[in-house]
C-alpha cells in the first residue's frame, strides 16, 4: 500500500489515528458547530473519500473546498481532522489563536521509534521539552553570529559544488543537478551539525542513510493502523525499520561520541583556536552534549538516541528542502531566459560596483574581489530576492502542507468551533496561488513583488499570511532564515558562474511529484556554460 509522503500527508494521517488509540471524546459533547464537510459513513467516517485517489490528495481537498468552503472537517476517527485553505483563516488560528494550534497529535509507532519517543523538534507537543529543544536550535546554531561564523564552511562547499558541476559537465556534456544540490547541502549540514570537514565517502554514507528514510518512510503508515499488532503482521517492514535505525546508529553515533571525546580532553582555549583556523566548528551536537532536560523529563541528559534523532532532524531539515526548492528556483531560471538574463545583470551591477570602490564604512577585504559573492551583498539584490525568495516558494514550495497541528484547547474560527484534540493543517500550495490575492497566480512572475505601492510580503506571516511555505505562528520553520541566506547565496553564485541552458532538445517540465518533499517529476537536466565576465561597469545596467 502506497502513501504520500508524510509531510504532505495530513489527510492519511487522520485517518491511521481513526485506529491509534488515545483519549477518546466518546461521551463529550462538541457544543457549537464543526466546519462543514462531507457526510460521514457509520463506522469508517471519511475514510471512503480517501479510497478514491490516495496519490491525489491536494485535488480531492479542492473539490471539497469548492463545495463546502475554505475550512472544511473530516471525520475521520475520534477527533475530527480540519483543512484550512484561506490567508486570513490561517493567519487567525496559527498567529492570533497560535498557542492554542501549536501542539502535535499523538505519534504513530513509526514516528515514535525513529524520533525517541517523540524527543525532537517536529514531533514533540507543544510545552517544556519543545520550547528547549527549539530554543536551543536557535541560540546555538542558527544565531546570526553563529551563523555568519559557517561563512567558511559555505566557501568551501560552494568550490565543491561548482567543481563537481564543472566535472559532470565536461564529461556528459548536460549535468542533472539534483544530486549535486543534495551532495552539496549534506556537505554543509554535516559540518553545521558535527563541527569538521569529513571526507567524501563519510558524507556520501551518511546521505545514503538519510535519503533512505526519506524515500521510504511512508511504507510505515501501515504500523498507524495497526498498532497493536502490525510488528507481527507486517514483520518485514518492521525489521526494516529497526535496520535503519541501526544503520543510522553505524554512520552517526561514532561521530557524536568522537565529538564528545574531542570535547572532553581539549580545553577551551585550544577549541577557540582551532576554530578560527578552520579545523573546528561550535556544532550541534555541541549544544545537545550540554544540553540538560527540564524537570518534567526528570533534568537529565539527552540519551544517545535522542541525540541521534536530534542529529537525524537537522541534517534532513537542512537538505531536502533546500535542495528542492534549489532545483526549482534553477529550472524557472532555465525555462525563462530573461528571468535568468536580468538575474545576472543585477549580479554583475552589484559586484562591479563593490570592485570600484567599497561601500563607506567598509573594510576593503569585505568588498567583492571577483571571486564568491559576498553574503552582506545579498541585501543589495532585490531582484534576486524576488525570485528566490518570493516568487519561486510561492509557486513552488517544497512542501504543500505543514506538518499536522493539534489543537490544545477548544477555539472558534470563522463561527466554526474547533474541539479539542482536532487535527489541523493548512494548504500551504493552494494559499501561495490564491486569485484573490495574487494576480495570475499559476504563472512565475517576480516582477510582481517589486511593483511600486504593492505592500512587502511578509514570510513569516506574522502581519499576515500570502504565502507560507516556512509555515507560521509558533511552530514556523525554526530554520527560515539560514534557508533563504543557503538559497539566495548559492543561486547567486551559480548564476555569476554559469550561463544555464537546458539540454538540446529538451524542455523543463515544471509537472510536480510527491515525495517527501514536493519535487520535479522529471529532474532537469542543464548545460552550463562558463558565464561572460562583464569587464566593465559601462557593460551593466544599473
């Protein structure tokens, strides 16, 4: 049995916790009235609206939207699952009622075993052990000041990955850059997460065990509708699942302790010194070593399971998604040319500029040299942004739902009540290409966030939501803002080096499929050709 990837899959996951069992609602009565939605069949509910296509959900949930409206009910289970596909609907739960949609559901077998019983960022319920985890992601790791500190890290993976595009393309003459995107993000995220630069085939191993779960985690959905028996039932995928974690245990638990060793013996005046010559890096499982659990976990230490679980969330946070969403940023650039031709102009004027003379105030090592675009030039690209970080995750964001809410404590949206213990989730897809907030919403136009009067697009969603491809309220992305610096930088970069055509006699075929994330169907393939470098500043229109 074939499911959508888990991500983009609240619909399915309703449904297996019809049959996972936790507090009924048997004998409490829901005063006031549920969304609207289809009748439900004795017994099995809405599960016979997932029978007819369970690879197309999205459209199942559009025709339910045309007929009953932005926020519709299934019920699917003891608790009903809810589907939000309005801005202003979702602005109101997840930021103005934001504490009260921030918890999670209860975990399926599958979750439970690959995330330590729930001891990880996505999966822990909203209270004590979540607001630490969360808060130690952002002060430890994704602090701008720490953050700025990886700048060498993003050099090098960056001369890798150029490097490795360069080679493929000389030898095949077209380059399908998917997997060099992946290699490259693992390559980064490895680093962040372990503080050193391993050697390929380490990488490469750990990529492998990753991508593994990924490509093969909705085969455990079964074990949500059975929970009782399906390790006995379906054994082999159960055996599966322990192999994996066992194989993720060979490639990172000698790596976290090695860390750990490292960190033990070495004094901290040596570590200072080492990393600022490159050979060390503060990482995550830096801050999970020290890390101590508030008194509701008893005010221990995080097992080693947990910190694999911890490392195991990072590292596939930080590389799917931006790999995808790179692929697609990549082929709108190749589908439409003077997209990509007014993209590089834009960089040229930039770096030119900062080739003349620095910007007042400005150290001269901080100016472009005519090697990597520098990171504090970025703001300076408006057009880039556009495209990036507008435009192509409002078209194309790498997940169409947000992971499944839980609604802590009974609320009202739009004259419906929400109960307790709902499930919830929003239609990240279907908000981002919503006619009445965007004009011609199917077609790639970045012009359109640069047009004068038009208000800022907040992506956060804290001011309002119009697209939200981070999600929003508490439980946003936590890795916004490292994502967009990733994706701005290294399609910068790629454009000033290479001029992107696609394959002779192929066109870019923008038609999606479900993953994990929401992907190319048909990956593209390009040929790079080294770009012209502009030898003057009378060649730039600025």
């Amino acid at each position: 049995m074939e499911f959508w990837a888990i991500v983009s899959m609240s619909v399915l996951i309703a449904a297996c916790l019809a049959f996972f069992p936790f507090p009924s609602n048997k004998g409490k009565m829901i005063k006031g009235k549920l969304p609207p939605g289809p009748a439900a069949v004795p017994i099995i509910g809405n599960l016979h609206w997932l029978t007819r296509s369970l690879q197309d959900i999205e459209s199942i949930l559009r025709e339910l939207r045309t007929q009953y409206g932005p926020i519709i009910s299934l019920q699917i289970g003891p608790s009903p699952a809810i589907f939000i596909s309005d801005h202003a609907l979702a602005h109101e739960a997840l930021v103005g009622k934001g504490a009260t949609f921030a918890d999670r559901p209860p975990a399926t077998q599958a979750v439970r075993f690959l995330s330590a019983n729930q001891h990880n960022i996505n999966s822990a319920g909203y209270g004590p052990l979540w607001r630490l985890l969360r808060r130690n992601l952002m002060s430890q790791i994704l602090h701008p000041s720490r953050v700025k500190s990886y700048g060498e890290a993003r050099n090098w993976v960056l001369e890798l990955l150029i490097e490795k595009l360069k080679s493929e393309s000389q030898m095949a003459g077209s380059v399908r850059i998917v997997e060099s995107f992946q290699f490259a993000m693992f390559c980064l995220l490895v680093f962040m997460c372990f503080g050193q630069r391993l050697e390929e085939k380490v990488v490469m191993e750990i990529q492998e065990v990753q991508r593994d779960i990924l490509v093969n985690f909705t085969r455990f959905d079964v074990f949500a509708f059975f929970p009782r028996i399906g390790k006995w039932v379906f054994r082999k995928r159960w055996n599966y699942l322990l192999g994996f974690r066992q194989r993720q245990a060979q490639v990172l638990l000698p790596l976290i302790r090695a860390r750990q060793l490292s960190l033990m013996k070495s004094e901290g005046n040596k570590l200072e010194k080492e990393e600022k010559n490159g050979s060390f890096g503060f990482s995550y499982v830096d801050s999970l070593l020290s890390l101590q659990l508030p008194e509701e976990e008893g005010g221990r230490k995080l097992t080693e399971e947990e910190i694999i679980s911890l490392c195991s969330e990072f590292l596939n946070a930080g590389t799917d998604t931006t790999s995808t969403a790179m692929q697609w940023i990549m082929a709108n650039i190749v589908k439409y040319p003077k997209i990509q031709e007014k993209l590089a102009k834009e960089i040229d004027g930039v770096v030119l500029r900062d080739q003349r003379k620095p910007q007042e105030g400005e150290d001269v090592e901080n100016a472009s040299t005519g090697g990597f675009i520098k990171e504090e030039e970025l703001h300076k690209m408006k057009y880039l942004k556009a495209v990036v970080m507008e435009e192509a995750l409002r078209r194309h964001p790498p997940g169409h739902f947000v992971l499944y809410h839980a609604a802590k404590g009974e609320a009202e949206i739009n004259g419906y009540i929400i109960p307790k213990g709902a499930i919830v989730n929003f239609t990240v897809a279907e908000i981002g290409m919503d006619e009445k907030v965007w004009k011609d919403p199917m077609e790639f136009k970045p012009e359109r966030f640069l047009l004068e009067g038009e208000e800022e697009v907040d992506i956060t969603g804290t001011r309002g939501i119009k697209m939200m491809p981070f999600g929003a309220g508490r439980r946003i992305c936590p890795g916004l803002s490292l994502a967009m610096l990733h994706l701005e930088w290294f399609v910068a970069n790629l454009v000033k080096e290479f001029e992107w055509k696609a394959s002779e006699g192929e066109e870019v075929d923008l038609t999606e499929k479900p993953e994990f994330t929401i992907v190319m169907k048909n990956p593209l393939n390009v040929v790079l050709l080294p770009r012209k470098k502009t030898g003057s500043t009378a060649d730039v229109t600025c």
